[in-house]
C-alpha cells in the first residue's frame, strides 16, 4: 500500500496537516469504515497503522482476532513507543 495513494484516497490530500478539523475527521472516518470491512489481512494492519498515526485506532485486542496480528500490532506499538522516548 502506497501512503500517499491512502492519504489522497481518505483525506483527498497529500498533506493532512494542512486540513481543516471537519476534513480530518471525515478522512479519519472512512478510514476507520474501510477498516471495518477490509478482510486482507495485510491491507486490514496497514489501515489500523494509519488510524494509529491519527490517533483513532482500536486497541489490537479489539481490532484484530487473529493472534499472530494482534502480536504485530502490539510489537509495532512498542516500538513507537521506544522510538518516541529517544
């Protein structure tokens, strides 16, 4: 999945720190739609990804049931959260 094509396709542009907080929220609420009723499971972490970076994902325990997902979700959290401390 390509960022910019996920970011041009939710929030209609490339640059969403530039968006108005209505724009935001209806990007962040496709979103959070499309992750809803993605089935991939590739395409379904890399959407939780980025409602994680907005701050609108659900925890791995809700968002994902497979067990080896929600181990990667939890890993990927970790190391934001190391990488944040640095």
């Amino acid at each position: 999945m390509d960022l910019d094509a996920l970011l041009l396709h939710y929030f209609h542009s490339d640059a969403p720190e530039t968006l108005d907080e209505d724009a935001l929220a209806a990007g962040v609420e496709r979103l959070a739609l499309d992750f809803g009723v993605e089935r991939s499971p590739e395409r379904r972490f890399a959407l939780w990804v980025l409602l994680d970076s907005f701050g609108a994902a659900p925890s791995p325990a809700d968002a994902f049931e497979d067990p080896g997902q929600r181990e990667a979700a939890n890993r990927y959290l970790d190391a934001l959260w190391k990488a944040e401390r640095q």
